[in-house]
C-alpha cells in the first residue's frame, strides 16, 4: 500500500506525461468505441489540459498520475484521475478521492464526475460511494468519432462517511 504521494501543479512540460498516461489507460476503452488516434486524442487533451490547475501525482518525486478537481458554485466536479497502472490499487486514488470527499463534506456540497460506461474505474467510484445518476450518449467529435457512453455519478455531501463504512466492509 502506497500512502504517500505529493501533488504540484502542472505545467506545459508535463503535457506528454499526460497524453501519455492517458493513453496507456483509455486506449484499449477507446478502441472499443472508435479508433484511437493520437492525433485526434492528442488535440482534444490540448484542449482539456490546464497546467496551473491539473495537478501531477508524484511519489518519490516521480510523476506517477494527474489530477484535477474544480469548484463550481454548488457542486465539486473531479474532471481527471488516472495514475500509471503499477501505482493503481495500491491506495493513492482512493487517498486522492478520500481528501475531495472530506472536502466536500465540510462544504456540503456534492462531487460529481463523468467516466466512460465500459471502464472499470466506475466500480472504483462506487466503493467511495458514488452513484450514477445519468448516462449520456457523448455524441461525435469535431471529426465525427464516436464518444461513447459516459455516466455522470454523484457523490453527496455525506459520501466519506458512507465510502469509509463501504471499504471497512469490504462492500464490492
């Protein structure tokens, strides 16, 4: 188990850290709805990425996920987590998550996120508590791909109480 990690902000540098982890993580979910193409893929991560506000994981000093959360007016949206796959399930996203809970519950506010429907880390949402609360057809982009299927899951305020009651007893 992995419990110690650093955030620091991004900057342009870490942009092909980024694409590239993404990559390694969506790749094979994107095939399943398109082709994967790095430049279309490559463009709309350019367009996403937001040094200052993505965060970059690191542990031992050593760029190992990203991270970014934004506060709207009534609500907390986490807009991207993903860590390279040797440091997923050794408890880093779940500390991550963990903070953006406590967070929102001392601002009772709800968290909100979008995951594609095929990924497995919508099962990882719903440990913490999260549930869906929409699926959305993502439509096509500016090149006329396929997007997929996206669920919006809701965490509410109280979500850290119920996520730590779910891990505890080990609910799947």
């Amino acid at each position: 188990m992995i419990s110690l990690y650093s955030l620091r902000p991004a900057t342009w540098d870490d942009f092909e850290f980024v694409f590239q982890l993404n990559k390694i993580n969506m790749w094979k979910y994107v095939e399943l709805v398109r082709v994967w193409s790095d430049e279309v893929e490559r463009a709309d991560m350019h367009r996403k990425f937001a040094p200052g506000r993505d965060q970059i994981v690191q542990i031992d000093g050593k760029a190992v996920g990203v991270f970014k959360v934004d506060y709207q007016e009534s609500e907390i949206c986490l807009n991207h987590i993903e860590l390279l796959p040797e440091f997923q399930g050794k408890g880093v996203g779940t500390a991550l998550m963990q903070k953006v809970l406590t967070e929102a519950e001392s601002l009772n506010m709800p968290v909100t996120l979008y995951v594609l429907k095929i990924n497995p880390a919508k099962q990882f949402y719903k440990h913490l508590g999260f549930q869906t609360v929409e699926e959305i057809a993502s439509g096509k982009d500016c090149n006329g791909m396929e997007r997929g299927v996206k669920c919006k899951m809701l965490a509410a305020a109280n979500a850290t109480t119920v996520g730590k009651a779910q891990l505890r007893q080990g609910v799947s």
